[in-house]
C-alpha cells in the first residue's frame, strides 16, 4: 500500500464504508463479535482506538522512523498458534464477565481464516506457548522436603513446567465504565485528558468502543493440565500477582513481592502434581500502577520521616507522594480468570481484600485463602505486612494493636 504524502487524521469518523466491520462486545460466535483491528495500515479498515503492542508500539514507531521497520510490514503467523487451545468457555458469551482482553485474542487463525486470506490486517492480542521455570527457590523447597519431583510438573533439575500465556489489554469501553460505576463519558473524557490528548478519538469517536490502552499487559503461567479447568473435580489454586521488578527479578527486601510469588508458585505446583492445577496471573502494574520512580520515592519518604518507617504512615507515605494509596483497581483483574473458564478457585494464594473482592463480584466463588508464611517475610518488609494487614487483608494471625494507630484505622475503611 502506497503511504500517503499527507497526513492522515483518524480523529472524525469518514464514509460509512470506509469504517472496520463493526464489534458487537461480547457475542459468544465470534463471527457475530467481528474482529479486533488496530492495524496502521489502513486507517479506513480500523474499528478500534489505538494500536497492538501496548507500550510498545513506541517502540514501533521509532524503529519506523529510524528506518529499521517497515511501516508496511504485516507479520507471518506461520506456525503461530497456541500450544494448546484455551475455551471457547462460557464467560465468553456473557454479558460483563469480559471487558478488558479479546477471548479469541489467541485464536484469529482460526476463526477469522477467511477474513485473514482475503487480506484483512487481523493480529493476535493472546499467545500461547510452553515453557520451564528455573527458579533456586525450587530447588530448595525440593531440598527441605516441602516438594518433591514428579518428572511431570516439577523435574529432578527443579524446573516447572508450564503453559505460558501473554495477554494485551482489549478494553471495552461500556464495559469498562460499568465496573468502575461511571459512565462511559466519563471514562473516555479523562483517558483523553489524563493521555495528553494522546487518542482525540476517545472523545470524538463513540462509534469505536474498543479501545487498545498503550499499557502493559499479563503473563500467565500454567501448571498442569489446561484441559481440566471446568472439570468439578479439579482442585484450582490460583495467585494474582502485580509487578515488582526490584522484588521479583532482583530480590529486593523491603517488600514481600518476590516471597509470596514463589510461595505462590511452590502451592500451585503441589496443586497440579495432586491432579489439579495452577494459575499465575502477572499483571505489569508497577509500584501498585503508580510506576517505579514513585514507588522510590515512597521508600525514601518511609525512611527518612521521623521516626523511621512505622506501620501507621505506611499508606499516608504513599498518598502524600502520589495523591493515592494504590491505582491497581482490581476490577478488571478476574476478566483473565473467566477467560480461562475459571468458576471456583480452591486456593486463593493472596492476603488482598481487594483482590478477593473483585474476584467474587465477578461471580468466582473461592474456597480456601493463603497468607505468606511468616519465615518467609524478609525483615525490612515487616512494616508492610503489619500495615496491610490493620488495613484489612487477609490474615490468620492476631494484629498488632500498635499498627492499629494513625492513618492505618482509617484505611480500614477505604479499603
């Protein structure tokens, strides 16, 4: 396709026969829900706001201008397809149960065949392969005697197979506001003014409810049989865990990130050795989605107040910082669970009330609610843990009534 010399503004709707086939969210035949399409390509075949790749698509439009990337290039999916089929499932078809990913985001190839070979820019927003986890934390747990291989789920070596699953935000906008009880409106005026006034189209589009946010998206990791899921008598255990790169990659301790990662991780794998499964669901919210340069900032304020980091101002450090406690706004969290088929969940390997709440308005009844053992929180994370826990998470021991004190009694009720 010859690029034109002008630039092309997407920002005002052109003829009707110029637009995308239209989206019909939440339509349990694909064929009916139609195709996402964010292509650049073009502009006049779109019916969506934004483009594939989330963040990355930056990316892409550098390596476009710096001559490294075709701006025409469409990519071969040749031999592309998920390792193993996931669903169709029942959340599917339901009304509100998904808003913020494509279901078939993962399965283009075959149900939009024919679109795809009459040259329609279709691309997947979920793929699906297989992988080993090497994790040392394994190794020891297989040392201490709390796991032993099976030469299935868990190897001799320690290593973990899994069914890894990578998932770019598609957001419904209707749908999206309603879990948030906003309007619509609402919700597109400030992701246009919050943005910069990155995406006109988020205000002067609304035909185009499918909106591709330049945002991070989720990593699953699966252990045991995906086949299972929906299977009454396969037992689910489940951690939903947001980013902590200073935690999770390099091991740092001034929070429980990484701990209660592979603790959850270590439960999930006994899980699936007992003939269930496991879910890892990571999602890219770094420093509770307040970003990684406030969350230091935070750790700097928690140190240096007088008095030194104390439970009580745990959470007014934040707010003083960043105006909010946490921006992760669980409600859009469980849409990765329904799309796995995820009815009941055994285990819940987390301590968050918000996390648990928002799973159980979507309908996911939970059974069982792990803390992170007490061995296991590293000492300068200790603050944190008393913190969270006087602000209602989950746990079994008694509080500390010191923790008690200050802004902590009050973030009981906010959270």
């Amino acid at each position: 396709m010859e690029k034109p010399k002008h630039i092309v503004l997407t920002s005002h709707p052109g003829r009707l026969d110029q637009r995308g086939p239209q989206i019909q969210w939440g339509q349990a035949d694909p064929k009916q829900r139609g195709p996402i399409i964010g292509s650049v390509q073009d502009p006049t075949k779109r019916n969506v706001i934004g483009t594939h790749s989330g963040s990355y698509a930056v990316y892409r439009a550098l390596a476009v201008a710096a001559g490294q990337l075709d701006a025409d290039h469409v990519p071969d999916l040749t031999n592309t397809a998920p390792i193993v089929p996931i669903g169709p499932h029942s959340q599917w078809g339901e009304a509100g149960k998904i808003v913020s990913l494509d279901p078939f985001g993962h399965m283009i190839g075959q149900v939009f065949a024919e679109e795809l070979k009459d040259g329609m820019d279709i691309r997947p927003t979920i793929a699906v392969t297989k992988a080993r986890l090497e994790l040392i934390e394994m190794q020891d747990a297989m040392r201490q005697g709390r796991l032993k291989p099976d030469g299935k789920v868990l190897l001799d070596t320690g290593e973990v197979n899994v069914t890894k699953m990578a998932v770019e935000p598609v957001w419904y906008l209707p749908g999206v506001a309603e879990r948030f009880g906003i309007t619509e409106s609402q919700l597109r005026r400030n992701l246009f003014e919050q943005t910069g006034g990155m995406y006109p189209e988020l205000v002067t589009r609304p035909d185009l409810q499918v909106f591709l946010p330049p945002i991070g998206g989720i990593t699953v990791y699966f252990m045991g049989d995906v086949a299972k899921i929906g299977d009454k008598d396969c037992k689910v255990a489940c951690r939903v865990h947001d980013e902590c790169n200073g935690s999770d990659v390099f091991g740092s301790d001034i929070c429980t990130c990484r701990p209660y990662l592979i603790h959850g991780i270590e439960v999930c794998v006994e899980n699936a050795q007992n003939g269930g499964v496991g879910i890892i669901a990571y999602f890219r919210k770094e420093g509770r989605a307040l970003g990684e340069v406030t969350k230091f900032l935070v750790y700097n304020a928690r140190k240096r107040q007088e008095g030194g980091d104390r439970a009580e101002t745990y959470f007014e450090r934040t707010e003083c910082v960043a105006g909010v406690q946490d921006m992760r706004f669980q409600q859009l969290m469980p849409d990765v669970l329904n799309w796995l088929g995820v009815k009941h969940i055994d285990i819940l390997v987390s301590m968050s009330n918000m996390k648990y709440d928002a799973i159980v308005s979507q309908g996911i009844t939970v059974g069982e609610r792990l803390a992170i053992p007490d061995e296991q929180i590293p000492d300068d994370a200790k603050v944190e843990m008393e913190a969270k826990k006087a602000a209602g998470y989950f746990t079994d021991a008694s509080l500390d009534p010191d923790a008690l004190k200050s802004t902590v009694g009050r973030n009981l009720e906010q959270f």
